[in-house]
C-alpha cells in the first residue's frame, strides 16, 4: 500500500497542473528591463554593432534578431511581451518565432514555432507601447515534467519589418545574441545559424517572458542597478547573483519558483528626474519612474528585492542620502499599493572603495553608502534584509573582497565597484531562503 500511495504521489508531481484541474495563471519567468533608445546605455563585452545598425537614428532595418534567454521557469505554455516603450515612431514585427537555443544562432531541430498576436503573424507597436503575444505552446517542453528543461534557453526571431527608428533595447544582457545584416529580410524560420553573422550582448524590443504555472507560483524579482544587471560577472555564464539565488531555489523546491532580473546597469533610485528618448541617460529612468512597466505590470510578483543607491552616491549623480531615503520611501509605498501583499526586501549596497578621483569609490561616496545601508538595516521600511555588504566586505580595506574584483568575463583588473563571479556567488548564498519565501513548502 505504501508503494502504491508513493508511485500516485509521484505520478501526480509528473502530471501537469492542467490535467490535474489545478488553477493556473500567468507567472513571469525572464524579463529584460528596457531602456533607450540604443545606443543610450551600459553594455557589457559589446561587439562591434556597426555592421548590424550602421545608423542608430534608423535602428534595425529590415532584418532579424535572434535573441537569447534562459527561462528561470519553465512551463508548456508561454507568452511574450515586445515594448517599443523608448521608440519615437510605430515598430512593426512581424515573422516572429520561438525554438530552442542550440548553440551559436542555430536552434535544435523540429523547435521553432511562431509566434502571433490575436491570430496575425504582424504587430505594430505605437511610441510609448508594449504588447503581449498569444499563448505559445512549445511542443519540445515534456508534458511530464517541464523542470527537466531547466538550464536550457530559448531563441526568440523576430523581423523589423522597414525600419524601427531608435531601438528600445536593454543594453546589459551579458548574453550573446545575434542579427542579419540590414536588408536581409524576415530569417526568423529558419533553424540554421548561417543567416545570422552579426552577435551583440545586448536585447532589443523582447522585454517579458510569461509561463503558464500554477496559482499563486512565487515569482521574486530582483530590482536595481549593475550589480544586480551582473557587470563583471561571466559573458553567457549566467551567474549573476540572481543566477545564483534562481539555482538554489531550484534545488530546495524545484521547477516552482520564478527568479526575474529586473537590474539595468547605471540605474539610479532618485535620478534622473526627467527622462525620454528625447533626453536619456545611460542608466535607464529612475527606480521610481520605471516601477508600472518593470513590476507592477509583470506576472505574479509577490516578492521583490531591491538592491540600489550606490550610483546615486556617485560623482554624477551626488545625490544626499535624505533624498535617496525618501525615494526609497515613495517606491516602497508605490509596490505595496500596487501589488498589495508583496513581500518587498531590502538589500546593503556593496562597497566601492577604491580611489579618489573616479565616479566611484571616494570617501564621501563610502560615508553615505554607510548611511544608506543603517537606513535599510534599521529604517523599518523593509519586511526583511540581505546584508550583501557583510558577504562581500573586507574589513581590512572598507573594500570589496581583493578574490572579488578581477572582471570575471575581459580578465581584466575589475573596478572595484562590480564583484566578479565570485562576489556575485557569495552574494546569492548569503540570502537566507526560509526569510526570502516564508512559509513555502
């Protein structure tokens, strides 16, 4: 009899939650903050883009984007978000497919698919807009047990159909993805790599991956600036601390949670005060300015945690600690009343100590770093804390860790604002995961 109840319960985990006649919903499963319009941004490892988008101004120009992702949930049935959020004239697309990644631009075999928008293979996006796809079946994805895809990453084509005008990208992937040249027409069907020469380690108009998933699937989403976004971690190595934290939470409850990427590099909490396509800046719009589109409108989130302030503390920005302070405040009130019930987590900014006379790392910076750090550990705005700051710090220096800088991608010196691999890896096994998902079994 114990056998039996053990092969009906193992049986039932294998059964996707439909046939079981589980409630299921949207979860969002990969998302890719934008900003714009390209080339206003911080990259990562970037190619040469010239021979891709010879001219910003006219931006891609009849051709196709292969662009790759890794889904941190996966599920049978998806869907997809494409933003022309930063755009100054309608983007059209059309041609859209979705397959699995094999290497290079090339996807296995028997995997693309297309993608439509209320049954039409076209979408035209007008300034300032975003929209949703129709549901994707993805017929390679087992029936029986989708979290045997996890690691594995998705190629989503797309054609710009004419030209798109100034690109609404997400500059940081640190992820490579590839284009044709301008003129080639719409490739997306095509499984084979040869049609695709040109990489580049940025994302352009994809900003959203939902997966169907049971009810109430915790989806935690990580918010802040390129310490989150993962500079100087691995080109194509996912291990970005949010990669990490994704991997462990894996182990403990399998394919059932969902970890979002919601970082741009240069992102501030406070500033800048204006931003537009018209008038950007390098690090995306303001915590606070991007919060309906980067969380408040993705799937599921019910518990964020947010990682910022060091930029605002920089040369550039030279903000004081009462205004990131209230910022923080506003955007806090705005998450709760957007998403009532949403755990919201605060995490200590790191150290970027080094040398007088940069952006970064000078002593006044470190005081108000400090400062910010007291108000998160003991302001009581948050639910709960991560002491990033703990698990990177060298007391000896008031820096980052000496293992922790080399650049972990270029093998360069590292900048001693961004940890490397290791810093991001000690960063995601420092979160405590019975305070980050309380409760959950």
């Amino acid at each position: 009899m114990r056998l039996v109840a053990a092969l009906l319960v193992a049986m039932s985990l294998a059964m996707p939650a439909v046939a079981q006649g589980i409630s299921t919903g949207w979860a969002t499963s990969w998302a890719a903050s934008v900003q714009g319009p390209y080339p206003a941004g911080n990259p990562s490892a970037q190619p040469d883009q010239r021979f891709a988008f010879p001219d910003p101004a006219r931006g891609a120009s009849d051709q196709t984007l292969r662009l790759v992702l890794r889904p941190s949930l996966w599920g049978r049935e998806v869907r997809l978000r494409f933003s022309n959020a930063f755009g100054t004239r309608p983007l059209t697309l059309d041609g859209i497919h979705i397959g699995l990644h094999l290497g290079g631009a090339a996807l296995a075999p028997g995997s693309n698919q297309p993608v439509r928008f209320g049954g039409r293979d076209r979408l035209t996006l007008p300034p300032g807009e975003s929209a949703w796809s129709d549901p994707v079946t993805l017929a390679f994805v087992p029936e029986a047990g989708p979290g045997t895809m996890q690691g594995r990453k998705l190629a989503v084509s797309l054609h710009v159909a004419g030209e798109s005008g100034p690109m609404t990208w997400h500059a940081k992937a640190l992820q490579t993805s590839y284009a044709t040249p301008p003129g080639a027409g719409s490739l997306g069907h095509e499984e084979g790599e040869g049609a695709f020469p040109f990489s580049t380690t940025s994302w352009f108009f994809l900003d959203a991956l939902d997966v169907r998933a049971p009810a109430g699937t915790p989806v935690v989403l990580c918010f802040g600036d390129s310490i989150t976004d993962g500079t100087a971690s691995t080109l194509n190595g996912d291990d970005r601390w949010p990669d990490v934290l994704g991997r462990r939470l894996l182990a403990r409850f399998g394919n059932r949670v969902a970890v979002v990427n919601a970082g741009i590099g240069g992102n501030q909490v406070a500033g800048p005060t204006e931003y537009s396509p018209q008038k950007p800046f390098r690090g995306g719009p303001a915590a606070v300015q991007r919060l309906e589109r980067d969380v408040l409108s993705l799937s599921g989130v019910n518990t964020v945690i947010w990682l910022e302030g060091i930029n605002d503390f920089s040369r550039n920005g030279n903000a004081s600690v009462e205004t990131v302070q209230a910022a923080m405040r506003d955007t806090v009130a705005r998450l709760r009343a957007g998403l009532p019930g949403v755990r919201v987590i605060g995490a200590t900014l790191t150290s970027a100590l080094s040398t007088e006379g940069q952006p970064h790392g000078f002593r006044e910076q470190d005081e108000k770093r400090r400062a910010l750090n007291d108000f998160i550990r003991q302001g009581g705005l948050f639910d709960a804390v991560i002491d990033f700051d703990a698990a990177t710090l060298d007391p000896a220096t008031g820096g980052i860790r000496p293992e922790m800088v080399p650049d972990s991608t270029t093998g360069g010196p590292g900048d001693r604002l961004h940890p490397n691999r290791a810093g991001y890896l000690a960063m995601g096994n420092s979160i405590d995961l019975g305070a980050l998902l309380p409760g959950f079994r």
